[in-house]
C-alpha cells in the first residue's frame, strides 16, 4: 500500500498478518523523522521489511530523525533483536529510549511520520484494528506531543549497549 506523506488522506485498515507491511510502509514514506512507540522490542519491530526501511531512512539523510521508544526489552535481550543490532550500527540515526515506569502503558502502539502520517495499532500484540494514513489523522498531532513528552522522560538502557573487548 504504497503512499506519500502530506498527499493521501485516506484512512486504510490493514489485516493483523500485514502490520509490519503496513509500518514498513510508512516508515519508507519518510524523509524527515519517524516516531515509534511500542510495549515491547518484539516481532514487529524484529520484521525484516520494518528494520529494511528503518535501515533505508536511516541511510537517507544524516539529519533524519529516528526515535523508538518502548516500555519492555526482556525478550529482545534474552533471544536477540534485529533492531538492536540496526541501532548499534547506526547509533548517530537511530535512538532507542526505554519509558520511565510512569509512562509504560501495554497498549500504545503507533508510529508518526514527518509529523503527520500515523500508523496504530492499539491494543498491540492482540490489536482490534490497524490504522494506517499518510496525511492530517486528528490523532498524530496528539500522540506526536504525548511522544515527546514521554520521550523527554525516557532513559537509554544500559542493557542495550554493546561491549567492546
């Protein structure tokens, strides 16, 4: 479902089976920042066409703006991530923040393009639907300061970094 950021505002529904597709998607429409809020580093930010166009975006430009912020890494840590292992190669593009205990919510699943394109998925890993659109969703205005907000709180994790001997 190909679309452009700032053009289509078309609100689109994709199945639960094409959730990464449809992140992927969005995440391939920026050009300037993309804001992910998830529960936990977990299947869909592990998807291989998400961390593609995450490494694509990344690549893109040395001023794009990449934040994903996420309330649990257990898994991610015990099993491996392949996002983690993005954002290690890519550590000037891509930042990863865990909330503050305070801003952990299970439910939240979204992510913002260039302030205006929104891809949901509330109720992440069991959604009741996908929201997806490239243009002027009256949510992305509110989630994208909800965001910041809780962006300006959130704490890089120290169980992420990479161990150099």
């Amino acid at each position: 479902m190909p679309f452009v950021i700032g053009d289509d505002d078309t609100l689109h529904h994709p199945e639960f089976h094409e959730a990464g597709t449809a992140l992927a998607s969005l995440i391939l429409a920026c050009r300037r920042s993309l804001w992910l809020r998830v529960p936990s580093l977990d299947n869909l930010t592990a998807d291989r066409v998400v961390c593609d166009a995450l490494k694509r975006l990344g690549l893109s430009s040395e001023r794009v703006d990449i934040r994903i912020q996420y309330d649990s890494q257990d898994d991610a840590i015990r099993n491996g991530h392949r996002l983690i292992h993005l954002a290690r190669r890519l550590p000037s593009r891509i930042q990863l923040r865990q909330s503050q205990d305070d801003d952990r919510d299970g439910q939240l699943c979204f992510a913002i393009g260039d302030n205006t394109g929104l891809f949901e998925a509330s109720g992440w890993p069991r959604p009741a639907r996908l929201d997806l659109c490239a243009h002027r969703l009256p949510r992305a205005p509110r989630l994208a300061r909800q965001f910041q907000e809780q962006w300006e709180r959130a704490f890089h994790s120290t169980e992420l970094r990479e161990l150099r001997l």
